[in-house]
C-alpha cells in the first residue's frame, strides 16, 4: 500500500504573502497535495476570540477529509486553545494528546512555551498506523524533553512521526530518533530547507517513519503559503 503524507506548519492559516487569515488557500494547498494523512503545527482552536476558529475542522472539511483531530498545548490567555492536528482521509481508531513537560527550572533566557504532541492510530484499510505530529519548542531544554517525549510515544512498526522540530538536521537532538526512524528527506537530492518559506535556509521540518516503511518519494514543495515550507513523503507499508 502506498500511502502520501504530509507535515505543514500553518502559523494559524495566515497567509505568509497578504498577512491574513485565509482558510480557503490553506484548505486549497492541502487538497492539492494529494496527502492521505496530513500532520499541521500551530493550529486554532474553538474559542470565543476572533480568529480563534475549530481551524482542524475548517480545514478538513474544506480540502475533503473526513476525519480530523485536535490536540490543544496550550490556552493562550487562559481561553484560546492552540496545538497540533492531525486529518486523515482514513479512520481514527484513536487519538490522544501526549503532553511535552516543560523544563524546570528553565535554563535559558529565550522564549518558552508548553508543547503536545497528537497520537493516533489510524486504520488504513491495510492495517493499522501510528502516526505522531509533534511541535518542538525552541530552547535546548525543551529540545530535551520533547525528543525524550517523542521517544517513549514511538512504535516499533508501521509508525510516522511529523513536525516541526525547531532544530537542524545536525543537531544531536535528533540523534536517538535516527537511530530508531529513518528521515524521509535522505531521499532527497535538494531542496530539503523549510524556513523561511520564500527564502528557505534551514530545515526545521521533518517526517521520519519506522524501518519497515519505504520511502518511495520526499519532496519540499516550493509553496510560499505559510511561514514554513511543507514536506510531503509517499510510503509504502509492509
């Protein structure tokens, strides 16, 4: 079975170019790219402040998914609820939001914020997938605990993780994750940068799965949609 997935960090849907809220391109780009599974970052969730929409639902409704999760990290101001999603135009047999601790004390002076991961079994119609969208912070110590997060939520077999990382392919962060999952974009000649969408420098996003899925495809489409590029990978699973 060859399954297309993708990962997309959506900066709550607004429009990299025009500076504006704007469901429909969002909903347009993910439609487009044919993905079965779609992880996305910095998402919205329902509350009563403009701009804060059920922006999973809105999108999967939108670009044709049936179903769809929200994992809330965070209520900014104590109402906006804010995280990670997952669509799928399979079934969820289950879903969970598997919470990042946050370090203490904190050992830097950067920006810090409570981070989630969203968990799901998926039944592909051939099996079932464990697919894992998760959302770093940017801080070493946060680094840490995600990545120790990230390791105890790994499956052995049929397992994709997607995110944002916040961390470059270098980085020793993503050392025991390698030694556990393949990185898609080993595929990939060029064109492996994510961010800053019109000008990519670094990658900073990744889809890494479990050794008994191939990688058939990984391309960085060259969208300037979101802040982030999107990366989209075609697996087959045994």
């Amino acid at each position: 079975m060859i399954l297309r997935v993708m990962t997309f960090n959506i900066q709550h849907c607004l429009d990299y170019v025009n500076r504006r809220i704007d469901y429909e391109l969002f909903a347009k780009t993910i439609a487009e790219s044919g993905a079965d599974i779609v992880g996305l970052n910095e998402v919205h969730g329902q509350s009563e402040t403009k701009g804060y929409d059920a922006q999973a639902r809105i999108l999967a409704e939108g670009a044709g998914y049936k179903y769809h999760y929200f994992a809330k990290a965070i209520d900014f101001n104590g109402r906006d609820p804010y995280g990670n999603a997952v669509l799928s135009k399979y079934p969820i047999i289950s879903a969970e939001t598997v919470m990042i601790p946050d370090p203490s004390p904190r050992r830097y002076h950067g920006y810090y914020e409570t981070r989630c991961a969203a968990k799901l079994r998926i039944d592909t119609g051939d099996g079932e997938l464990t697919v894992i969208s998760v959302h770093f912070g940017l801080n070493r110590d946060e680094h840490e605990n995600a990545r120790d997060t990230v390791l105890s939520a790994l499956e052995e077999n049929r397992c994709v993780l997607m995110g944002d990382m916040n961390v470059t392919p270098a980085s020793p962060i993503l050392s025991q994750i390698r030694e556990r999952m393949t990185d898609t974009a080993d595929s990939l000649s060029e064109g492996r940068n994510t961010f800053p969408s019109n000008f990519p420098r670094k990658k900073i996003d990744y889809i890494f799965v479990s050794p008994d899925v191939k990688v058939k495809d990984a391309r960085v489409p060259k969208l300037i949609v979101s802040d982030h590029r999107p990366v989209v990978a075609d697996l087959e699973l045994n």
